[in-house]
C-alpha cells in the first residue's frame, strides 16, 4: 500500500483534459446532459453539455477516469478506465440510447475499424488486453459499439499437425453489449470439406464493477474429427471452463488472473488445470514493468484481424499427441519478467523468460499413418503431430518497435533461448523421441506492418532467423509485438467494395506462412520415405470475411 501511494508522485503533476459529443442513437446533440468524470481518488467532476452536445472536464490529473451520462429519457451511458497522460487532451464521444434502443437487436454500423499498432499481451484464454501505451480515446471508441458480429469463410488448412482445421471453413462471433457494463459474446468455427467436420464454439459473459474490476467467464466446446482409420473412429472431444478477472490499484499497479478447466476425451480421459496472470506496475507513463505467467502459447488472431474468432482450430488448445495409442497432453509453464518503455516513436521491450513445456506436440510433415500408435496425422493438410520430449529453456528477448508514420510501423526482435532438437541426423521417426535434446539457440526477426492510405490494404510481413536447426521456435511464448512465426510469412487483409445500404464491410484475407518451406528436419518414415519434423509447416490460406 506504500509503494501504490507513493509512485503516482513519479507521473508528473501537468492537467490534462477529457472532452467530447453526447448525441442519440440518431446522431442529434443533447444539451444539458449532466456529464459526471470520476478518477481513483474518489473525486468527481459534474459538467454540462452546451447546445451542440459538447462538454469539456479540465484541469484531470493524470491516471484513469471513468465518464457517465445522464439525460432525461435516456439510460445513463458509461465508459470506463479512460487513461489520461500529464498534459494529454482525450477526446470521448458518447451515444445515449432509450430502453427501447438498448433492447434491439439489429445491427448497428460503428466506426472503421482502428488499425493503430499497440503493445499487446495475449492471455492463455485468447483475450487481447490493451497495455498503457495504447491510445485512449481508440480504446473509448471501440467500446461503443453496441453490437458486433462477423462471418468468415476461409480455405486452406492451417497445416499445424492434428487439430490444424479442414480444408474449408466457416467462422463466426457475434458480441452484444448491455448497458455499457457487460457483454456476452458466441463464437465458433466450423470445418468441411474432403474429411468429416471439426468444430469449436465459445460463449463468453464479461461484467465491468464501479471498483473497476472486470471478471469474465467462458464455456469452450471442441470437437476435432478422426483422422485415420486406425484410430478407430476416435475423434477428440474437449471441453473447458475459464474464468479470470482483472483490477488496478491506485493507477499504478494492474493485475490480470484467472485459469482454465479442460476435460478432453480421446483414447481415454484426461484433464488438465491451466492457470494464468499477470501483474503491471506503471512505473511512469511510459514505463511498465510486468510479471507473466501462461500455460498456453500465445494467439495472433488480435494482430491479424481474425476477429471471426476462433479463426482455425490449430489456434486453440488443446495441442495433443500420441505414444503407444495413449494420450500425450502438452502441458506448459511459462514464467517471465519484462520492462517496456516508449521513448517518442520508439517502443523498447527487455524480458527474461523460463519456459517447460512436457510432452511437446511436434509437427511434422509428410505422409504417415497412426498404425504404429505414435502419429496423429491430419489428413487436410498432409502434416501431422509427433510426441516429443521435455522442454526445459530459460532466455532473453529484446524488442524494439518504431512507429514510422500512422500507417507504417517496424519491430526488430532478438530471443536466445532454448529449443527441442534431434542431436542425431537422418534417425527414424518412431526412435526420434529418444534423440531429441534441449539446444541453446540465436533467433533474429524482422517485421513491418502499415496500411496503404489509398486502397486501405492492411499487411503484415516478417522474417524469423534461426542459427541452426530447430523443432520448436526460440521464445515460443512471446506475445511482444515482435513475435512472429519461423522464417517468411506474409498476411493481407484487403477491404471489399460493398453497397452502401449494407450495414457491414467486407474484406479479402491472404495467409502465407514459412513461404519458402524452411527449417524441415528430415527424418526416415514407416515406409523408408523421409518424412520431417518442422517448427512451422508451409500453408497458403484465403477467405472472405464480413464485419457487421
């Protein structure tokens, strides 16, 4: 409690100022709205909007404030953890609706989407949380959507062994907020195509309290389809339960927790307890130490814009192997401790990490069968998942990102660490387990990312450099904006031409990962064929998605 009252003092005392527009769902000004700015230390300002609808609270001291309206005939309208900077001016435009508004169900067109790069972590749950160098008044605009639905469709699977998706799939996540403080989402993905179909489907509640806290819970249902007959018709069934909360303490320290519940049916029964947190102390406004600990990798569907969340089914646990026709759980533990910091247009991340991973689902490419009861082959994308050893690693990571313009932004990221490799070239595949060692490795990515003004073409490009051979990637569990998939990859996301009267837009998506088919390990198949071990298979994925 001494170290949360005493760092704000560290923030600087210049006021800032938090100002914007009420008007109705219709777009009308609302005049005389009482507009009441609270902040953490219990003190509220009570403004008034003039005849275009406008308010203005000056002279804030730096931290997170929380904005209500109230007007006659309205419900009363709520954003909340709005950050302010010393001598900062965010602007926050508020829409009140009446009840008979609030209880519609049809769709409402909100604001393009916002494309600005912001330091991210991703929780096991593959939940994106906004980090402090984010900008405030984006964050209060996303959060006015109402209603948020998108429909995907996409073909080509993800190649990432068992689990990796059909050939052709349909996503899609539908969100509703209720009066601004809580929000219930359902999204899924189902697969077809050449094999029986995949699917995963996920409902989610999320509650904001006046304290600030923020718990959530969430129900996942899997069901990945048999892949060989020699399996025997098994298809993999899991199901989860999550819940995590988050809340700050005196503006300057933020926790995040929470865990998952899996039961999983395949082969026999197994479960799993998969806890996660995370705890930020805001050193300054531009400084961030942060303590993280996971037990699932990271997802980059935030990054992409997959938000048909779950986007492909290789980005959802659980990742699962086979020995001797028994189950193989991946089970992870990842600690780490990072401090960030913003100097101008340059973001600069150091982190020190320890990962162990036991039973690590290795992919593997080429053609093979589950009759020696140690593959689980996926028969759409020719790929497959092989039982490996322990990975036991601790490492460094530095990270710097420089935002060129608002559309233009590169990230440069160093990691050494470790990662599984056979310490015995060309042995045969079912013996490979046994070769299989943690090596110590050198990895160097470089990536840019922007979007071109004139077509609004949103891309990501990146290339990942290892020093020697690899199973699994250095630093598998970043989730810095640096992070980025084994050697090239390339990622378009191009905005459609659709008729006016439609209240969605429509996008093209191109997914290219490890282009040049890099980093194959080869190794001797069942029949005498090579086969290899990879850290990332070469995929080529496509689709249509469409955002109401």
């Amino acid at each position: 409690m001494i170290v949360a009252l005493a760092l704000p003092a560290w923030a600087g005392d210049r006021p800032g100022a938090i100002s914007g527009y009420v008007r109705d769902a219709s777009g009308i000004p609302q005049m005389g709205a009482v507009v009441e700015v609270a902040g953490s230390a219990a003190r509220t300002l009570t403004v008034f909007t003039d005849g275009a609808g406008f308010y203005s609270a000056t002279n804030l001291l730096p931290g997170f404030y929380s904005v209500k309206v109230s007007a006659a005939s309205f419900l009363p309208a709520l954003r909340e953890k709005i950050g302010l900077h010393p001598g900062s001016s965010v602007h926050v435009n508020i829409t009140l609706n009446t009840l008979l508004n609030a209880m519609r169900a049809a769709p409402l067109r909100g604001t393009a989407d916002d494309d600005d790069w912001k330091w991210t972590l991703r929780s096991v749950a593959n939940r994106p949380v906004l980090r402090v160098f984010g900008d405030p008044a984006a964050t209060a605009e996303q959060q006015g959507h109402d209603l948020k639905a998108s429909l995907s469709f996409l073909a080509g699977s993800a190649a990432g062994g068992y689990g990796s998706g059909s050939d052709m799939s349909t996503g899609f996540s539908l969100e509703r907020s209720i009066f601004s403080v809580d929000r219930v989402g359902l999204s899924g993905n189902v697969g077809y195509g050449d094999g029986l179909p995949a699917a995963v489907l996920r409902a989610i509640y999320s509650h904001r309290l006046p304290d600030g806290c923020g718990p959530s819970m969430a129900i996942t249902m899997r069901r990945f389809a048999p892949s060989d007959p020699n399996l025997h018709n098994a298809a993999l069934q899991a199901l989860a339960l999550s819940a995590g909360d988050d809340f700050t303490v005196g503006d300057v320290l933020e926790l995040k927790f929470g865990s998952e519940l899996q039961t999983i049916q395949f082969l026999g029964h197994v479960t799993a307890f998969r806890p996660f947190g995370s705890v930020d102390l805001h050193v300054s406004p531009n400084t961030v130490v942060e303590y993280d600990y996971a037990t699932s990798l990271p997802s980059t569907r935030a990054e992409k814009g997959f938000d048909s969340a779950p986007a492909d089914l290789s980005e959802a646990d659980p990742r699962v192997s086979m020995a001797n026709f028994t189950t193989r759980l991946e089970r992870a533990h990842h600690q780490e401790v990072n401090v960030s910091r913003r100097i101008g247009k340059n973001s600069l991340q150091v982190a020190v990490f320890s990962d162990r991973v036991a039973d690590t689902a290795l992919t593997g490419t080429g053609d093979v069968t589950a009759a020696g009861g140690f593959l689980l082959p996926d028969i759409y994308s020719g790929t497959f998942t092989y039982a490996g050893d322990t990975l036991d690693s601790r490492g460094m990571r530095v990270v710097l990102e420089r935002k060129f313009a608002s559309d233009l932004t590169a990230t440069l990221d160093y990691a050494y660490g470790g990662v599984l490799d056979l310490s015995k070239p060309d042995v045969d595949l079912q013996e490979a387990r046994q070769w299989i060692t943690t090596q110590r490795r050198h990895a160097l990515a470089a990536k840019l990312s922007g979007t071109f003004p004139g077509s609004r073409t949103h891309w990501i490009a990146s290339y990942r450099w290892i020093n020697g051979s690899a199973l699994t990637p250095v630093d598998m569990f970043n989730a810095s904006p640096g992070q980025s998939d084994p050697f090239l990859n390339v990622f378009i996301r191009q905005p459609i031409p659709t008729l006016g009267f439609l209240p969605a837009h429509m996008e093209a998506l191109v997914d290219l990962r490890n282009l040049l088919a890099q980093g194959y390990v080869p190794v001797m198949g069942q029949d005498g064929q090579t086969v290899y071990l990879v850290q990332a298979a070469r995929s080529v994925r496509g689709g249509v998605t469409i955002t109401f």
